[in-house]
C-alpha cells in the first residue's frame, strides 16, 4: 500500500496540472478507510480534467467486473434488461473510450482476467520484456505495429 499512497499523494499534483483525469477501475471496498478516501479524492479533484484520460486497475478483476453488471441491471429489469449494450454502460470503463490496444508484458500471452469484456475487439501485442524495464521505445514498437494493422469488428 505504500506505492499506492505515494502514487496518489506525488502524482496527483501533476495529474491535475497537467489536465489528467484519473479513472479507477475496481472495487475499492477491498482497501482501507483511508486508501478508498485518497483515492475517490484523487478521482474527484481530477474529475473536471478534459484531457488524457488515466485508467488504473485497482482491486479489479474482469469476471467480478461482468458479475457485478449483470447482477445491476437484473435487479433493475430481469434477465430482459441484459443486453451487451447496457452492459457496456455498467463495466468500470464506461466513461472511457473503447479499448484498442492491449500490450502484454513478460511474456504472458493471456489476458489474465483482465478487461475480458473490453478486449473483444482489441489488438494485442506481445513483447518478453518485463514491465519495469518497458520503455517509451517499446511504446513506440507497439503503437507502429498497431498502426500497421487493419482492424476488423466481426460480421462477414
């Protein structure tokens, strides 16, 4: 937790100059008092930044993720009330534009429960280097190769 409350106390000030808007991505209920409250504060003084848009996975996981979406909008309307598109409104990016790229560090070539609604339609890019030593180059290897692909959404 000690990383988290420096992430939230240090970078917040720079968040916040530079015209972030930090999104959590999550069930906060999981943590502290005091970690929830830095961290909706964090949210909340970012709220009416219009720029770049910062998703931060915390206590998060996609099948909980699902889970719970499902089980707001049954209770709201049944089983009729399920559609994928109000799904989308639930998940914990909805305020978020849709997911493009996923970049898979370490190796992995799984998603590892992670944004598994989301990542329906999104291109992936594999490198072997572990996440600490990623650098702005491997950024920019998997923006080019993205970049060089033709998407396609499903349908014939």
């Amino acid at each position: 937790m000690g990383r988290m409350k420096q992430f939230i106390t240090s970078d917040l000030d720079e968040f916040v100059a530079n015209n972030v808007q930090l999104h959590i991505l999550g069930d906060l209920t999981q943590f502290a008092p005091d970690i929830r409250a830095m961290v909706t504060d964090a949210v909340t003084r970012t709220a009416a930044n219009t720029g770049t848009k910062l998703a931060v996975a915390l206590g998060y996981g996609a099948q909980d993720e699902i889970v719970r979406a499902a089980r707001t909008l049954a209770e709201r309307g049944g089983a009729a009330a399920i559609t994928p598109e109000a799904m989308e409104r639930e998940l914990y990016t909805a305020p978020l534009p849709p997911l493009d790229l996923i970049i898979r560090t370490s190796g992995e070539q799984r998603l590892s429960n992670f944004l598994l609604w989301q990542a329906a339609y999104a291109e992936f890019w594999f490198t072997d280097v572990l996440w600490p030593d990623f650098t702005a180059q491997h950024l920019q290897d998997a923006i080019a190769a993205f970049a060089r692909r033709e998407r396609r959404y499903g349908g014939l």
